[in-house]
C-alpha cells in the first residue's frame, strides 16, 4: 500500500537566511518539499526584485500538513473571494472615470466624481508590492490633481494616463493571479490525496487494532493467535514508518511504531500482559488522531466563513460539543505523556472565545476580531498537539 514517500535526493532551500535540509515528497504533480527531522512543508514561489524583471525565489513553510491544507485552501479561496473581485472593482472605476473624462461636455461634479474614483483607487491599493502595481499608483496619483504640471485642465491627456492602468492593473495582474489559482488547486489535490491515503491507513489500522483485541481477549486461546498476530503487525508498522517524515504524523507515527514493536516482542516471548497494554494504548492513540482532521477542518470553515462574512455560531459550537464528548470517551492513562487534559482545554478555549466574539458584536462591527483570532489559536493549538 502507497502511503507517503519521500526522495533521497537532498533539496536546500533557503529560509529566513538559512538553508534547510529537505526531501521531495515523491509523486506528486508540484513539487512539495519536506524538511528533514522536522517535517515542516516547504512550498516555493517567487517574489519580485528590486530591478524591473527581476524575480527572487521564497519559499513558505507550513509546520504540519493540516496547516499545509488549510494555508493552500485560504490562499485560493481569498484569491477568488477577495482580490479578484477587488481589482475587477478597480478596473470598473477606472473605466468609468476614462468614460468621464472622455465626454464632450464635462462637468464640475463628474470632475469631483472622477478624483473620488482615483481616491479610492489609490486608498485600495494601499502601498503596493509589485513594479505594475506601483506604476499603476504613479498614474493614478497624477490623474487626482485633475490638471497638469502647468495647472492646465487637460482631459485628454488625464483619460490617456486611464488606459494604461486598466491594462497593467487589471489585464497583467489578473493573468497572473489567475495563473497561481492553478498552482494552488494542483497543490490541494496533492495534498488532498497524502490525507486520503493516511485517513484510509487509520481507518483499516482501528480496523485491525479491533479484530486483535477480540484475538487476545480469549485468555485460553491467544497463545495460538500470537504468531499469527505478530506476522500482522509488520506491514503495520512498513506504513505507519512511512508517515514518520511528516509533520502532523511524526510524533504520532513514532509512538505508534514503538508500541507496536513492543507488542511484537511480547507476543514472541509470549507477554500477554505487555501485549495488551500496548494494543490498549494504541487504539486510543487511533481514536485521538482521527479527531486531528475534524478540528482542523472546523478550523478552516471558520476561516473561510470570515472571508465571507458569513458565520454560523451554532453549528460552530454544535461541532466543538461533538469533539469534546469524543474525548471525555478516551483514555489516555497509559500514555507516554497526557494528551486529553490539554486537548479539551484548548477546545473549551475556543468554545468560550468564539461565544464571546459573536455575543458581544454590534452593527458595525459584526465580530470581535480579537476573539475570533483567540479562538483560532486554540484551534490551531489543538490540531497541532495531536
């Protein structure tokens, strides 16, 4: 079975002026980078320079492969939600100042509508990154004075300096953002596909935990189901090794793999009672990671919501009740270190946080922010300590 795999070849990518030791994740149609040790996802673009064509390569760095999805599916959807539709905003003022200015008899107010116009264009585009962008801010601020260097009230030459903007704004930029959206959906598919094959290996291991715990519950019998068992546990443990380099599966993943060699071991001396106690460990550790995925997902639909400006409380916190009466089943007494107390107290957080940012907001202000971005943080906190 084909989980995750990841190339010797050694890639170092620069990060914060230092290089970091990565691997390719193999078979995927964009090239993703892990990080050797960490686990952290590497994923490359490019930055413009400080000359006119000149491009820099960055990377951005995702610590887990739930932050990976979440990060990949809030760049599309912010890209489609809300930058598009602004520049498409900005090249509809600016068309309609061009038609303005280009009237045989223009008026004192369609004047004053037009400065309106490149007010807000210039206030939207804020201070801008990219040469186009910046050329398109130079134009702009030369048309809102509405005459030229010699205080003359020239139209013709105002609604010229228009048409360059519409097309670096609108036609260049656009192109461009919209060749990034097909980055960024080859990029959710990938990663879409490692989380089925790991969501699918976890489903068919609780699977199997299940029908071992029936095999070793017969006091009488187990003895004669221990090869057997133990024979099954290797390819387990081939899978579960696979999952090791990322971040998201790693501490999980070594965990795993420990209670399962121990529990190999017993069964071949055989320790009925070192076996159980690791079999037991590992069904509740199968039980907990599964809930990583609705709590990263919870996560992502609040996110998306924002961007649309668009919430719903109940079912926010219909879903975190659901997760915490999930945890309240687990028992994680035999664990290395205590995972439920910290993982409910997080959940709780983020229970009482979005509350509050939802019960005290007002008409102008739909939600407090700062709660919304406290009850975030729990979220994410959550996600990551499983």
């Amino acid at each position: 079975m084909f989980m995750f795999r990841v190339e010797p070849r050694k890639v170092w990518p620069h990060y914060q002026g230092k290089p970091v030791r990565t691997h390719p994740v193999l078979g995927l149609s964009n090239r993703i980078l892990v990080a050797h040790g960490t686990g952290d996802f590497y994923i490359q673009y490019w930055e413009e320079g400080e000359q006119r064509g000149d491009k820099m390569r960055r990377w951005r760095r995702y610590g887990d492969i739930w932050s990976l999805s979440r990060g990949l599916r809030l760049a599309r959807a912010s890209t489609i939600i809300q930058r598009i539709p602004t520049l498409e905003e900005l090249q509809n003022l600016c068309a309609e100042a061009n038609l303005q200015l280009n009237q045989r008899n223009v008026r004192a107010e369609d004047l004053q509508d037009v400065k309106r116009k490149m007010l807000r264009v210039l206030q939207t585009l804020g201070n801008p990154r990219t040469h186009a962008l910046k050329d398109v801010a130079t134009q702009v601020e030369c048309v809102i004075p509405l005459r030229d260097t010699r205080g003359r009230l020239n139209l013709g030459a105002l609604a010229a300096r228009l048409v360059p903007v519409k097309n670096r704004l609108f036609c260049e930029r656009l192109e461009g953002i919209v060749g990034w959206l097909g980055h960024y959906a080859h990029w959710e598919q990938d990663v879409e596909l490692l989380q089925q094959l790991a969501g699918g290996f976890l489903l068919e291991m609780e699977q199997k935990l299940q029908r071992w715990v029936c095999s070793m519950s017969d006091v009488a019998g187990w003895r004669g189901e221990a090869p057997t068992l133990a024979m099954e546990i290797a390819p387990v443990i081939e899978h579960i090794t696979q999952l090791e380099p990322f971040g998201g599966w790693m501490q999980w993943a070594r965990a795993c793999r420990t209670d399962l060699e121990r529990m190999a071991r017993a069964l071949h001396r055989p320790d009925r009672d070192v076996a159980t106690t690791a079999l037991r460990r590992l069904q509740q550790s199968v039980a907990i990671k599964k809930l990583q995925k609705e709590i990263s997902q919870l996560l992502l639909d609040i996110q998306l919501d924002r961007l649309e400006q668009v919430f719903s409380l109940g079912d926010y916190q219909g879903r975190l009740a659901a997760l915490l009466d999930a945890i309240a089943l687990i028992d994680d007494t035999d664990f290395r270190g205590r995972v439920v107390p910290e993982l409910a107290k997080h959940l709780q957080g983020a229970q009482v946080e979005l509350t509050q940012a939802f019960c005290t907001r007002t008409a102008d202000d739909p939600v407090d922010k700062k709660g919304l971005k406290r009850g975030y943080d729990h979220l994410r906190t959550a996600c990551a300590s499983l």
